[in-house]
C-alpha cells in the first residue's frame, strides 16, 4: 500500500479540486445508500473512493472519507 499512496494522494487531491470546481458535484459521483446517509462515491481507481455528500443550502461538499470499495461498501 504505501507504494500506491504517493499516487492515491495525487488523485484524492485532484478529484477533490473537480468536485470543488464543479457547478454540480453530485453529478461527478454515483449516488449509494447506507444505513445512516445517501452519499455519493467518486472512483479514484478500481479499489479506492471518495465518499461525500452535498449541502447545497450552504454550498458545503461533506467529505465522509477516503477508502477502499470494501471499507465503503462491506462487500
């Protein structure tokens, strides 16, 4: 892993610039649902994303975390 983080960290920081650019950030992501939230998740590559929500009131982005599929979705 700490191989790839140097490169994960470049995406993470580029995904992040897109979706702080982006007139709709939500449309960047693919919308899941959980137990407590629906979120949105933004691929950075086969096995890592970014999970985040919108407030749109506040123009806010949540950022709830950066994690492999399997973290995100338990599966």
């Amino acid at each position: 892993m700490k191989k790839k983080q140097p490169e994960l960290v470049r995406k993470a920081a580029d995904a992040l610039q897109r979706l702080c650019e982006s007139e709709d950030p939500l449309s960047l992501g693919q919308q899941k649902s959980g137990p407590l939230r629906t979120c949105w998740g933004y691929d950075l590559d086969n096995d890592c994303r970014i999970l985040y929500n919108l407030d749109k009131q506040n123009r806010t982005i949540n950022l709830y975390r950066i994690c492999s599929h399997t973290e995100a979705y338990g599966h």
